[in-house]
C-alpha cells in the first residue's frame, strides 16, 4: 500500500468510526514492531518513523559497528558500514532500512491482526466515551425486539437493553417505534458498552421538562421535587428564580401545550405541577392539590404534618388507592395525616383556622382576601384543566367517601406515608 492510499484508508476510519488518525498511526507503528519480531526474533533496536501528515513510514534497524559480527541483527561488520559510509568507526550505530515486502506471510498477518484489534478497542472505547457522556440523561431509541421480558432499543451506533423492571406497566411498543428514554447506567464490555434504559424512572419527567421548558432548561424555573407512580402519576415542584416569571404557567404552557407534549410522550401519564414553597405548610398545602385544604400543622423536625379538610373533600385528598396523599408525601419528604374536618374535630385535632397559623406573615401571604385559593383552583389553572371543574371527584367519588367506595382497605385516620 502506498502513503497515499494510506492516508485515504485512514481518513475514512476517522471520518466513519469517529477514530483519531494519530491513534491509527500508533497502531501501524505497533503492527510493524510486531512485524519485525516475528521476522528477526527481536525488536529492541527496532525504530519506526511515520509523517502523520503525508503518512509516509520507513522502518529502521540500529546496528552497532563491530570488527567482528556475533548477532546480524544487532550488528554490523565494519566493512559493510564502510561500504555505506567511510566516515563509520567500532561502537557506531547505523540505521538500516528494513523493507516491510522482506516479512514473511504470518509477520504480516500478524501486524494486520494487532491494527484490526486496535480499530475494535478504539471503535468501542469512541462508543463508550460518547454514551457514557449521555448516562443520567435522555435519549431517543427505536424499538427493535422483544427478547423475553426485555426490549432491545437501538440507540443509532449501539443497542440498549429496557429490562422488565424499567418498564411502565401496562406500557406496550411496536417494532421501529421511537420512544425517550433516561440512560440509567453505561458499562464497558469486550463487546462495547452495555447501555441500560428505564421509562420508570422520576428523571425522566424531569429531564423531558427540560427539553420542552425553555426556562426550566436555562436554569430560571427550578424542578425542586418529583414523586412519581410511573404510568399513572406524577407530582412535580417547581420554583422560579425570577419573580415576573410563573413557573407553574411556564411548565404548563400556552393551552397546555409544553405539559401536553410531555404527556404525550408519557403515554398519557397525569401530570400534577405545584408551586415550591419553603413553608412546609404550604408546601404541603400545594401538593395535596387539587384538594382544598383548611388548615397544616407541619413538623419540620419530625417530618410530620396534620391535615384538616373538608368533609366533601377527603377522598379527592386521599386520591384512588391513596395515591394522591402518597405522591404528596414522596413530593414533600413529610408523613401525612389527613382528617375531614369532621374526623377532626371529633378527635380534637381542629382549632379555629387562624390557629393553625400561628404564623401571621404565612397567614396574610397565602390568605389575604382568599387570593390563594381563587388563583389556584379557580376554573382556569392546570388543576382547573386537568380536572374540569372538579369533574375527576364527582366522576370518580359521587360524594362517596373513600372508605366506603374501598370498605377492604384499610388507612389509619387517612394517614400516608412515602413508604
């Protein structure tokens, strides 16, 4: 092969395989030290020069000058170094140009053996490198096939594998759909990197967020918390670092269409967007939505909070299967008791409202003329769509309490924990 269809072959590699010319080079270089081992049985005083530029190569054998010759290959007699420059004295080192048509047919198979392993070491560490750069994030990935429980997606250069576990229950692909995924764990193997992908994951919403949010992706409206029953439901809190921007109205989107396409892409997974607040009453208070509240007492050294509301509110707060006061726990970090006020009282847990809120400044900035309650729950917010005038809770409820719409389940006073 000449230095011109050489330089061709390796511009190729790196062009399609993403290889560095220097690191094919180095290969080269190698296989022909190889080369020269299998030949003459030694390759210390082997030296290979290659211009990376015009990728020209000449490989050379350093002889010493002696008067009389013990070992050819690391020797030359003074005679024959006479014969190539007269100027050569005893103990001098001359370079003698080894010609690569000189090797034997398996040095040669040999050197082009070590050259194919170092393209297939670069091509997988290239593969690896790049995907281990996207692990914690979200890729694209076209169904390929079922093999058993898993699902091999392809990713474009390599295949990941969904496990069974990292599956959405109930979720179901067709061969060359295209599905997101969050990239859980990159490992390298002798075959090239092992890619593990998961639709379960809370990551998921967040970074799916990310890329349909501009302000959450520039850093403006902050994720804070997600709890998530994948498939069925997802309870996130947000926070803005600029007060004149609404993160909740951000995630939404005009009409609902940032949130929707998130949906979407979910499989129709119901998605809960509530307002961060340092307040662990409050906090509290927002997850619970879209229930009304009337009063939180919260522990934040006990991570405990009591919940009172309204008797025609208590299943719309516990939620199908307690899934509402379970995502609230998860999504505040605090154990929740709830209580209709009826319960409540009853107990002796309630107090006139004001009392619940010793605080007055968290009173008058939650409460003040009913602002609250009116922007949040009043027919036109996310919770106004998502739930269409409070039709999720005559539909689902008919003014049933929980317990009697589920008589075979069980729930302490409607207390939850994020179990």
């Amino acid at each position: 092969m000449s230095s011109n269809e050489l330089l061709e072959a390796l511009t190729i590699l790196e062009q399609e395989k993403n290889i560095p010319k220097e690191t094919l080079l180095d290969a080269i270089e190698n296989s022909l030290i190889t080369a020269c081992k299998n030949h003459f049985g030694k390759s210390d005083n082997i030296k290979v020069q290659i211009d990376p530029q015009s990728c020209e190569y000449h490989v050379f054998q350093e002889k010493t000058v002696v008067e009389q010759v013990e070992d050819p290959v690391t020797q030359i007699s003074l005679v024959n170094a006479k014969m190539i420059d007269s100027k050569y004295e005893p103990d001098d080192i001359v370079n003698i140009e080894v010609k690569s048509k000189e090797f034997g047919r398996i040095a040669t198979q040999n050197a082009k053996n070590v050259i194919l392993q170092k393209i297939r070491e670069e091509e997988r560490k290239v593969l690896y490198d790049e995907y281990y750069s996207k692990e914690k994030d979200i890729v694209t990935g076209i169904v390929q096939r079922y093999t058993g429980k898993n699902i091999s997606i392809n990713l474009g250069k390599v295949d990941a594998i969904l496990t069974e576990s990292e599956q959405v229950k109930g979720e179901s692909f067709k061969p060359t759909e295209r599905i997101k995924l969050y990239v859980l764990e990159v490992k390298s193997t002798n075959r090239g990197p092992k890619i593990l992908v998961s639709r379960t994951h809370p990551e998921l919403v967040k970074r799916l967020f990310e890329s349909e949010v501009t302000e959450v992706k520039d850093g403006t409206v902050e994720i804070k918390s997600i709890a998530r029953e994948a498939g069925s439901r997802t309870k996130i809190a947000v926070w803005s670092k600029d007060p004149d921007v609404d993160p909740v109205g951000a995630c939404v989107g005009m009409n609902g269409a940032r949130v929707n396409a998130i949906v979407e892409e979910l499989r129709g997974e119901k998605i809960d967007i509530i307002n961060w607040n340092e307040n662990p009453a409050m906090l509290i208070e927002n997850a619970l939505s879209p229930a009304k509240v009337i009063s939180v007492i919260a522990d934040a050294e006990e991570k405990t909070a009591k919940v009172v509301v309204p008797d025609y509110q208590l299943s719309l707060a516990i939620g199908k299967e307690g899934q509402n006061a379970r995502l609230a726990a998860r999504l505040t970090g605090f154990k929740i008791d709830i209580k209709s006020e009826t319960q409540a009282r009853e107990a002796g847990d309630f107090m006139d409202y004001e009392n619940d809120y010793e605080d007055e400044e968290y009173e008058d900035e939650a409460y003040e003329d009913e602002a609250y309650e009116e922007e949040a729950y009043e027919d036109e917010t996310y919770a106004g769509e998502a739930y269409e005038n409070e039709a999720y809770e005559e539909e689902a409820y008919e003014d049933k309490t929980y317990e009697e719409e589920y008589p075979d389940k069980e729930y302490s006073n409607g207390e939850y924990a994020d179990e």
